[in-house]
C-alpha cells in the first residue's frame, strides 16, 4: 500500500519482511515499523471507511500476503467477537511502541536514538546465545538511521563507539552481536 491511497484493508503477512515508512516533503524516509511473520498491518483502517494511509509498505524480502477488506472483518468480528479482543491488543501494542518510536524521535540525544533502534530490532529479530544477542539485521545501515531518525555518517559513527566500548561487535553488514544489553536498556 502507499500513503495517501484509500482503501480499508488488513495486511497479514505469512512470510517475509516488510517496512512501514512515511516521507517528508524533503524525501527522506522514517521507518515506523517492520512487520514479519505472522504480523499484521493496515488494521486502523479496517474500523475506518477509506481513509487515506499514512504510511507505505515496502517489502524488505519477498513477502507472501493475505488481505482482508472491512466487509469481511465486519461479518468475522460479528460472528467472532473474540477475534476482536485479539485484534484491540495488537493495535494496543503498536500504539505503544508508536509512542515509544514518537518518544525516541523527540529527544535530541542521538545515542539514545540509536541505542532505541538496537533493542528494537534485538527485541524481534534477536537471538540470546550464552548471555549475548545475536541480531541479523533484516534491514541496511540507511534504514537504521532512518528508524532513529539520524544520518547514515552518524549511524555508523554511534555504532562504532558502541563497538569500541565493547558493547557490540559486527560481524560484516548484516550481524550485530550485542554484548550488553542491559547497557541499552539503561542508557
């Protein structure tokens, strides 16, 4: 989908990566969210009669997808009320880590901001392995800032001190060891 088109549509990924992103009228990207297997996206909308998204999704991977348009969510949920106390968690999850992202963006701290987007992606896309996590990175350096809300020079120069200070190491473009989360956590 790409922000500005109409349309009440729930999004549910099966398989794959997908970003959320806004642009500004400059062109630069803030990724809102990423979305993986078993996520869902688009369900604001499904409540709302053709409201403009506010958001695109790029597909990271290759994706497999289903849809499902209001008229059949308002028949499931008729039929189904159960499904909508699932449906009103996961809305209530992604309020709070908008939020939280809001929160981030705000501060002018950027070590806060870049130490906001490693927990982030250690969080869904970390693996714990003898007290350490290991994150493959399912999205480029650019994209990372663009999460923080940072350049790419400072990206990489904030993920470099971490690495001097031994808090992370990198293992080539795409794996982040992280040594200490609790680190992160406190910051």
């Amino acid at each position: 989908c790409h922000e500005g088109a109409k349309t009440s549509m729930l999004f549910v990924v099966n398989s794959g990566k997908v970003k959320l992103s806004k642009f500004n009228v400059e062109g630069k990207e803030q990724i809102l969210n990423i979305i993986s297997d078993g996520e869902i996206f688009g369900e604001y909308y499904l409540f709302m009669d053709f409201e403009p998204y506010n958001f695109s999704a790029i597909a990271l991977t290759d994706v497999k997808i289903c849809t499902l348009i209001k008229q059949d969510m308002d028949y499931i949920l008729l039929k189904y009320p159960k499904i909508s106390h699932k449906i009103l968690q996961e809305v209530s999850k992604k309020m709070i880590g908008a939020e939280n992202l809001a929160q981030n963006l705000s501060t002018i701290n950027t070590d806060s901001k870049v130490h906001y987007v490693l927990k982030e992606l250690a969080q869904k896309y970390g693996t714990e392995h003898e007290k350490k996590i290991r994150l493959e990175l399912p999205i480029t350096r650019e994209e990372m800032a663009n999460y923080a809300g940072v350049t790419r020079e400072t990206m990489s120069r904030k993920l470099s001190a971490l690495e001097q200070e031994g808090i992370i190491e990198t293992v080539g473009n795409k794996i982040i060891i992280i040594n200490d989360i609790e680190y992160l956590e406190d910051y």
